[in-house]
C-alpha cells in the first residue's frame, strides 16, 4: 500500500475552494465569485476549480476584497 504525501498549502501550485479558503482567509462563496468574474485565477478539472495559487497571491494583493 503507497504512503500518500501530504504538501503544505503553501507549496502547491494549484488549491481547491476549500484549501484557497483556509489559506487566505476568504469564504468559499466570496472566493466562488472571485473565480467567476476572473477565469485566469482559476484551472477547471472537470466540474472542480482549482486556484493558481501565485496569481490568487497576486490578485489579493492588488485588490482590496475584504
């Protein structure tokens, strides 16, 4: 049986709403919406969003969303 790897949060490239959530801060349905008004945060795996973790960085930074 393969022992499986856990990776911080803060090393993965890519975060899903729930990791993105705990990560910055944000609710998941402010985070939802955030994703919907900016595609490029954002990496579709089927019907699962995934956040590009150093452009949410980014966008956070320049934006004041709280």
């Amino acid at each position: 049986m393969a022992k499986e790897i856990q990776v911080p949060v803060w090393q993965k490239t890519h975060l899903t709403i729930e990791e993105a959530a705990a990560y910055t801060g944000v609710g998941r349905d402010k985070l939802r919406e955030i994703a919907d008004k900016n595609s490029e945060l954002v990496l579709w795996v089927g019907r699962k969003r995934l956040f590009h973790r150093n452009r949410l960085d980014k966008f956070l930074e320049a934006t004041n969303v709280l």
